[in-house]
C-alpha cells in the first residue's frame, strides 16, 4: 500500500533564533518535518470547476498537498482512520476467493443498485457471516453449495455496526458447516459526497457543459463503502465486474472489457470486465464518464513461448482525459511507457495485465492512485504543455513512476 512520503525520514529544518543583542551567536533550533506538517491548514479538498480548468497553479497544488502521492490510511480529512488492532479484524470463519460484482449507480439520485455473488470457504462451522460494509443496506442474502440451496435470509436478518468496526453481521437460520459456497448479495447504497469509494467527480463532458463521472477510491478501507466485502488488504480475492453506466460513458477498471450490451430503455448499457488476478480491495477501481484517449504499445508483458530471441509480449497503455483536454497528455503517455519498459527491464518481471490506463481526474483525494491497471492521477499531474514549468514536468515524471512502480 502506498502512503505519503514519510516526514520522519526528511532532513531536519533549522530556523535561526532571534539574537538577543548584535554580537550574540546565532543558533539554530531543529524542527521535525512531521511537526510542520501537522501545523497546515485543512483546505477543502474540492475546489470550483473553474479552478480545476486550470493546470498551472503551482500554489493552489502546494496548499492542496501537492506532495501526496497516494491515499494515507493516516488522512486527517474526518473521512478515513486506519489503526487496526486484532479486535478490530475480521473473523476467519468465512473467506472469500472471487467477487462477482454487479452495480448500477444512478447519477441523478446518487443511489446505488446492486448485488454480488461471492465464492467463498466456510473455514469453521458457523451460523453466521461477519464482513464489512458501510453506507449499504443489505436486502437478501443466498447461499448455495454446488447448486444445491442451503440458506435464505432477508434484510432484517443482517444487523450494522455502525461505529468504526464497519461491519455487517448476517444471522442465518442453521449453522454452516465447512465447505465451498456461494454467498449471493443484493444490496442498495449511495454514490459518496467525498472523494471515497464510489462518488461523482466535476468535470466538462464533449460539449464543454459541466458534467459529473463516476470516480472510486478504495484506498485505505473504502471498498466497504460501495459493495460488502471483506475490506482488509491481507484478504486477497480475484474480481469480476459488471456496471451499468450511461451509454455515451466510457467505463473503464482493472481489467478490460470482454463485452457491452444497450439496454432497451432508460439510456444505459451494461459493461462485462474480465475477471482479474487475485489482489486487495482497495485496488479495486471504476471509472464512467465521456472520456478520450491516446495510446501506445509496450513489450512488457509475458515472454513469447519459442520465440528467438525471448520476446515479450505487447502490453496497451492509454492515458484517458476529458476531450478538450486530449493534447494535453502526451507527455503522460510517453513518460509511462518508458517507465514501465525500465521497471519490466531493471527487475526482470514482466508486467501481469494485458493493458495499463491512466487516467486524468480533475477531483481525486491524492495526487496519484496506484489501482492495478487503472491508475487515477489529479489532472495537474498528467496535463503538460509546451508552456509547464520545469518544476511541474519533474513532479509529472516523479509521480507517474511512484505510481507505476507499484504494478
């Protein structure tokens, strides 16, 4: 998991005393860096949209934390506290080993439909399931053993604790026994009003009316907040998604898409991604809106069976952005493609995922956000022009390999 660079592990900052007369020697005082940064000012992490149009303002990128390279599980924003004891842990008596996740978020009303069929292991017999979930309401909950029914349960059988556990406990009616299942969830919930889990980020669509995308950021404990699962990093499954999103969006995750189908009504289409490796929650991401791209190809990927000499399999990498802003990423694009080439070559390990995006987003919590395959950056950070400072052109190169170097 990514944090803020470590102030501890900064060169100590001296400030020179006040002299009490002119032949007094100056001293100096050592102040830790994590001291000064305790002392800045909270500012509000959302800024108008005429103020996110505009990519140069190293100022306004210093008072937004221009350092951040991605989420804290220490941020001090009231929205996100990581400090878990084994208390705080989930019980092991159910794991999970895939998500089959379907959402349909409604960026009208800002609800949220959806349901989630999870195969699991019932490690210890059990008579109910404890995972995490916040923000949700559980309406029903199925479990199947090799097609064969063994539980059914609605809502009033799932009980909340709504304090800083998160979790959602399902009471069922006979006790489990050990064995292979499939936990079938339906459950409602709400597009977020800060920059965690699922929520709507300002930007301009292709008519250059303002318009709002669908962003997520799980990082550190916020899959919780969009789908029940067990949110802890140390429980790793594998994922396959399923949105329905507006048909003139661009849906993008981890993976890329296998299949999109139009419904019939109510202006939507339904996006099929293919199923991922086995990794965390909180690399799990989604990104909706009316989005361009330009690309590139890489030779990062596996080694070629038989070829000679040992060739690498080609790897896609895209930067995604708003279309007014599609020439502004370049730059971008070129400085990821030969980041990736250097990592694959410095440690002789092929990238895992046959495609990278990056993308552009004008309201993000962190300067860059390491998701596996889909990697999000604040707009500042990939937009570079003819006329961006040097300063802004090294924080570009800086963050894309930070971020990319988690792959």
């Amino acid at each position: 998991m990514a944090l803020k660079p470590d102030a501890s592990s900064h060169n100590d900052v001296s400030t020179p005393a006040t002299p009490t007369n002119p032949e007094t020697t100056v001293t100096t005082t050592p102040i830790k860096m994590a001291s000064v940064i305790a002392t800045k000012p909270v500012l509000p992490l959302s800024p108008p949209l005429d103020a996110l149009e505009s990519h140069e303002h190293e100022t306004l990128l210093e008072a937004q934390g221009g350092d951040d390279i991605s989420a804290d599980s220490t941020e001090t924003s009231g929205v996100v506290t990581l400090s878990a004891s084994n208390g705080d842990l989930l019980p092991t008596t159910v794991t999970p080993t895939h998500y089959d996740i379907h959402l349909r978020p409604d960026l009208v009303t800002g609800k949220v439909s959806g349901s989630v069929a999870i195969d699991a292991h019932i490690n210890e017999a059990t008579s109910r399931i404890v995972l995490h979930a916040k923000s949700i309401a559980i309406t029903r909950v199925v479990i199947y053993h090799c097609g064969t029914l063994l539980a059914s349960v609605g809502g009033d059988s799932v009980t909340y604790d709504n304090g800083e556990l998160e979790m959602a406990t399902i009471q069922m009616p006979h006790v489990l026994q050990p064995a292979s299942v499939q936990v079938i969830i339906t459950f409602m919930g709400v597009l977020c009003e800060s920059m965690y889990g699922l929520y709507r980020c300002r930007y301009r669509d292709r008519k250059g009316e303002p318009s709002v995308m669908l962003v997520t950021q799980f990082q550190a404990k916020c899959a919780r907040l969009v789908f029940p699962c067990w949110d802890e990093p140390a429980i790793k499954a594998e994922f396959t998604l399923t949105l329905s999103v507006p048909s003139n969006h661009t849906a993008l995750s981890n993976m890329p898409v296998v299949q999109e189908t139009e419904e019939l009504s109510g202006g939507l289409k339904t996006v099929y991604f293919a199923r991922s490796p086995k990794m965390s929650t909180y690399l799990l991401a989604i990104v909706s809106g009316e989005l361009d791209y330009i690309e590139a190809t890489t030779l990062t990927g596996e080694i070629i069976p038989n070829s000679h000499p040992p060739q690498r399999a080609a790897v896609a990498c895209r930067v995604y952005t708003a279309a007014a802003d599609i020439d502004k990423v370049q730059f971008s694009l070129d400085t990821a493609v030969q980041v990736l080439e250097l990592l694959v070559d410095m440690f002789g390990c092929a990238y895992p995922l046959p495609k990278l995006d990056l993308v552009a987003v004008p309201e993000l919590e962190a300067g860059g956000m390491e998701n596996w395959g889909l990697v999000l950056f604040r707009t500042v950070r990939l937009f570079i022009t003819s006329q961006t400072s040097l300063w802004i052109r090294q924080k570009a190169v800086y963050v894309i390999a930070h971020e990319l170097s988690h792959q």
